[in-house]
C-alpha cells in the first residue's frame, strides 16, 4: 500500500496528474499574467510559453462560458506544451461584483451569467488587442491562431468573419454565425471539432459548410462519434466515457497537426 501511495505522488510531481490545477502548478512551463489594453479597459490575460528553441506560433485561447477558470489555463498550458504561445484572455475582466474577472465570481453559475452579458463589441476588441499583442511577443513568429471552446468555439468562427489579422480559427463545439452573409468575409481557414451527441451545435453545421461553399476558405468540420459536448475538458475527467476520452485524444493530434501545418 504504501509503495502504490508513493508511487501515485511521484506521478503527480511529474504533472502526469490530469487535474488542471496540478497540471498548472506542475508545469515546466514559463507562466505569467499580462494585461491586454483595449479602448474601454485592460484585460487581464494568461500567458504561456512553450520550450522550444525556435520563434513560435501564438494560439489566442477563448474559453468556455464558464470564463477562465483553472481548466482553461491548463488547456492553455497543454497547447504550450505542443510547441506554440498560448495566450489566454480574460473576458470576464472588469465585469465581476469587485471590477476583477472570472476568480471573483460566486460560482460557474454566476460567471455563466456574465459571460451572456458581454457586449460582442468589447469581445471583438479583446480579441483585436489580443492579436496585436502577439505579434509584439519577441518569441513569436508573427502567426496567430484563435481556438475557442463552448462559447469561446463560437467567439473563434465569429471572429474569423471580422479580422485579416488572423491565420486560422479552431472552433471547437461552437456554433457557427447566424447570418449567411458575414461568412463572406472569412479570409482563413476555419477547424471545426463537434461531438456526435451534441445536436444542439451540429444542427447548425450544415448551414455553415453551405455559406462557407461562396467562399474561397477552407471550412473543415469533424464530428466525434458518440463524444458529448465539451470533449476537451470531459474527456479528462476521471469519470470520463470512452467516447470523450477518445474524442479527446484524436482532438489533440488532430490539433497538433493543424498547428504545425499553419
């Protein structure tokens, strides 16, 4: 017993652990907090650096509804871990009861609420001040890549429909816009990764490859059989089904590969 016992703490201190703040606080990883300026407030944003010796892409992350909990700064770390700069924007930044971001929130619940309130507006600036950061990284290459999961997946497509200042966007379980006509305007390559059993969000998929079909950029949907939406951050868990687990682990490489091809 007490060798199993030791043994499960050594592999916690290699960061083999899948919860996300043992990952975070056992990352090798450089971590820090920036601050994005946009025309209306700063936004507290999270930073990670990969270890590699070359200048590197940097990946805007956009999380869930839930804002940026633990589990989006561990996915910001994994992505880091694959070789790229992740940066991750706080969007709940200024609107908490104190003026801070998602930390202060109550609750998931009450920070789901705010999330719902934000002004697109004021997202499109975070995500425009977010851009302009990166390219100022001295570590980065110049390329950027936005990836958003939940409501940061439909945050990511819709950016996509806004900016030239982008190389690609990852969509991951969100819905595409709902106007036919803003697909016209999207200049990069859009990735989208969908559970089979999330018909909310995939219903929408087939009026998105339809205005992507006007366009010249590329729109690639993958549908993960039998994985719930959320994959990513369920397929970790320690209770996680077979599907999201899979769903999770074929996303990952299918991520890794589109990274080293932008």
């Amino acid at each position: 017993m007490r060798g199993a016992v030791l043994f499960f703490l050594f592999i916690l201190q290699l960061g083999w652990s899948q919860d996300p703040l043992a990952r975070l606080e056992n990352s090798p990883r450089h971590h820090e907090w920036v601050t994005l300026n946009t025309p209306d407030k700063p936004i507290k944003s999270f930073l990670v650096y990969p270890e590699v010796e070359q200048k590197a892409t940097v990946v805007i992350l956009i999380h869930e509804n839930r804002g940026l909990n633990d589990w989006a700064r561990s996915m910001a770390d994994q992505i880091a871990e694959m070789g790229y700069i992740a940066l991750a924007p706080d969007f709940l930044w200024g609107s908490a009861p104190n003026g801070e971001g998602t930390s202060a929130y109550e609750n998931p619940d009450a920070a789901r609420t705010g999330i719902y309130s934000l002004d697109p507006e004021g997202i499109k600036a975070t995500l425009d001040a977010a851009s302009e950061f990166a390219q100022k990284i001295p570590a980065a290459n110049g390329k950027v890549v936005v990836i958003g999961f939940c409501w940061g997946g439909s945050q990511s497509f819709q950016y996509a429909t806004a900016t030239s200042g982008i190389d690609a966007a990852i969509v991951c379980y969100g819905t595409g816009p709902q106007n036919p006509e803003a697909y016209a305007t999207i200049s990069v390559p859009v990735y989208g990764f969908y559970g089979g059993n999330d018909n909310r969000v995939n219903a929408t998929i087939a009026a998105s490859q339809k205005a992507m079909e006007k366009n010249t950029a590329l729109f690639e949907p993958v549908i993960y059989e039998g994985a719930g939406h959320g994959f990513f951050r369920a397929g970790e868990a320690p209770d996680a089904s077979a599907a999201n687990k899979t769903a999770r682990t074929e996303g990952l490489k299918r991520l890794r590969q589109i990274l080293s091809q932008i």
